[in-house]
C-alpha cells in the first residue's frame, strides 16, 4: 500500500509539472488505480476521470469498445485495452490514460489466459504503448501488482514527457 502510495503520489508530481490529466479505465482492478491517485490530496488537480468497466458490455457503451473484440480476441487482450485507453482519452480529454483488463481469479483462467494473466496498455497524447504481464498469486496480490505496473508504466510516459521538454 505505502509503495503504491508513494508511486501516485510521484505521478501528481510529474503531471503538475507538465499541467497534464490523467484517466484510467479498468476492468480486473475494479477501480484500484483511481482510487490510488484519488489516495493523495490535490489529485482534482490531475486527475480526470476514472472508468470501471467490468462487463464488456460497459466496455463498449462507456468507452466505444467494438463489441467484436469480445468474440474475436476476448476481453483481456491487447486490443480491448489499447481501445479502452483510447476511449477513456476521448471521454475525459486527459493527455494520460491506462487500462487494464485480466484475470484476477481465483477462476476464469484458461489455458491461453490462467490467473494472473494481465494486459496493460498506456496512452500519452498519440501515443499508445500495450503489453502483456503475468502476475502471481491470489486475487488480492494481482490487483495490486496491476496497479503498481498501472501506475509506474504512466510515471515512465510522464517522465518521457518532461524528459522532451527540458
């Protein structure tokens, strides 16, 4: 808990120096990152706006997701997150997005995807960085290994930023 602290609180840092926004969209972590960067004072100053969207269904309706993903790569893919980032950018207006979509257990896993499976993906302006990461251990353990890779991966694309500017 302290670490992810300190990792959001770093974030608010970063985004204050380059006046930015940032939104998250997720799925498996049911709205710990939003609730990690809401977790410092000031972050109304930074953060934008938070989507939960468990369903694929919420998926589509909150943040324009093809309905097709769902049958053609499945949820947790890196397509369905690369589309929620977008989505979630459009929607809010924030420069910075993540999203995340996996399987947190203790079921749902398959061969192709087992517990633990979890795809990530980054968005600052244009870009757009996506990748796959398998966390292990139980339900609580890979949400919060989410969320600490959720919240560095937008540290790394803040700090590019800045990193640009200088």
């Amino acid at each position: 808990m302290k670490e992810i602290t300190q990792l959001a609180a770093e974030l608010g840092r970063r985004l204050q120096v380059l006046n930015a926004h940032v939104t998250t969209a997720e799925s498996c972590t049911g709205g710990g990152i939003a609730e990690a960067i809401t977790r410092i004072p000031g972050s109304s100053a930074w953060f934008e706006a938070g989507y939960v969207t468990y369903s694929n269904r919420q998926k589509t309706q909150q943040l324009n997701v093809p309905s097709e993903f769902f049958t053609s790569v499945g949820a947790v893919s890196r397509e369905v997150v690369e589309a929620m980032v977008r989505g979630a950018q459009e929607k809010s207006l924030a420069h910075f997005a993540v999203a995340v979509s996996g399987v947190a257990g203790p079921d749902g896993g398959s061969p192709q995807k087992p517990v633990g499976t979890v795809w990530l993906a980054w968005g600052a302006g244009e870009t757009l960085v996506s990748e796959c990461r398998f966390f292990p251990g139980n339900r609580d353990e890979v949400r919060r290994q989410t969320v600490k890779a959720a919240l560095e991966g937008l540290l790394q694309h803040a700090a590019a930023e800045i990193a640009n500017q200088g």
